[in-house]
C-alpha cells in the first residue's frame, strides 16, 4: 500500500509494468528521473537481486 503525497508518483510505475507482464529486469535496467520516489523501484530491485541465490540470471 502507498499512502501520501508522493503515492501517485509510485503506484503508476508498478501498475504499467505488471499490467504489460514486466520482471524484475525493467527496474534494474530503466534510468528514473533522479531525485524522485520513482527510484525506489530500482533501488529495490538490486536489493531483491542480491537476496537471489547465485546465479540469479534464470530469473531475469
């Protein structure tokens, strides 16, 4: 859940890529507008990458 001011700036992200099917890899790979909530995604993302049992390349 988002809650906030900055809600709408973060919801859409998530909501277009699910809605076309998207992985993990959109985040890692997509450049965000820096400074923005936007970039929590990518920031995220590694952070999930490196949790991954190694090698984490077949889940991309």
């Amino acid at each position: 859940h988002a809650i906030g001011e900055g809600a709408t700036e973060l919801i859409h992200i998530g909501q277009a890529v699910m809605a076309f099917h998207g992985k993990i890899d959109y985040f890692i790979d997509t450049v965000f507008n820096y400074p923005t909530l936007a970039e929590c995604y990518k920031v995220a993302a590694l952070d999930g990458m490196n949790r991954l049992p190694r090698p984490w390349i077949p889940y991309l």
